[in-house]
C-alpha cells in the first residue's frame, strides 16, 4: 500500500521560504510522476507543480513559476516543494500526489502552509 507523508509546513511572513517534504513507501518511487497540489479554503483543490520518475521533466502553476522549485531524490524516495517569496495567496494546506494504474490517486494527509505578516 502506497503511503505519503508530508512535513515542513508552517507560518511565515510574505517573501519568506520554505521547503516541504514527502515521503513515500510501498511505492516503486523512481518510475512514477510525483505532484504537489494545494487547496485554500472556500477554493477548489489545484495542481502546483508536477514531476518526473527520473526527475528530468517538471511543470508548474504559472503563478508559481519562477517561487517555486519541485525535486526529488529517487535514494531517499522523498519529493520536495521549494518555495520562495511567498505571498499571501500560497496560503493553502498542500498536498502530495501520485496516481498509478492498480491504485488510482493517492494523497498525503497535507501539511499547512500559512502566509501571514
């Protein structure tokens, strides 16, 4: 059973950092595209940024590109979402993702992230 652990939320002020984390396990990591979405409150779940088995492809929320970076490290089988100068609208609890062909969507339990002065 696929299981997705999110970690590395928190409050921080408009133009701060963080980097979240999401581990994986029962999963063949290195050959499945991983994605990070978020949902705001009162908002509809979106997609932020998605990539690759082997890391070579990404693509991004366009009001995201250029703040945010995904990564992963296939050794660790652990997907990362860095973002930086962050506004008040990244405001959201962000989810991992992956979808496979036996088991269909699974999600991480979220981890929240606040943008607040």
């Amino acid at each position: 059973q696929v299981q997705l652990v999110e970690s590395g939320g928190g409050l921080v002020q408009p133009g701060g950092s963080l980097r979240l984390s999401c581990a994986a396990s029962g999963i063949f990591f290195n050959i499945y595209a991983m994605d990070w979405y978020r949902q705001a409150p009162g908002k509809r779940r979106e997609l932020v940024a998605t990539i690759t088995g082997t890391g070579s492809n990404t693509n991004y929320l366009d009001s995201v590109k250029g703040r945010f970076t995904i990564s992963r490290d296939n050794t660790k089988n652990t997907v990362y979402l860095q973002m930086n100068n962050l506004k008040q609208e990244d405001t959201a609890v962000y989810y991992c993702h992956t979808w496979r062909t036996s088991d269909g969507d699974t999600w991480g339990q979220g981890t929240q992230v606040t943008v607040s002065s």
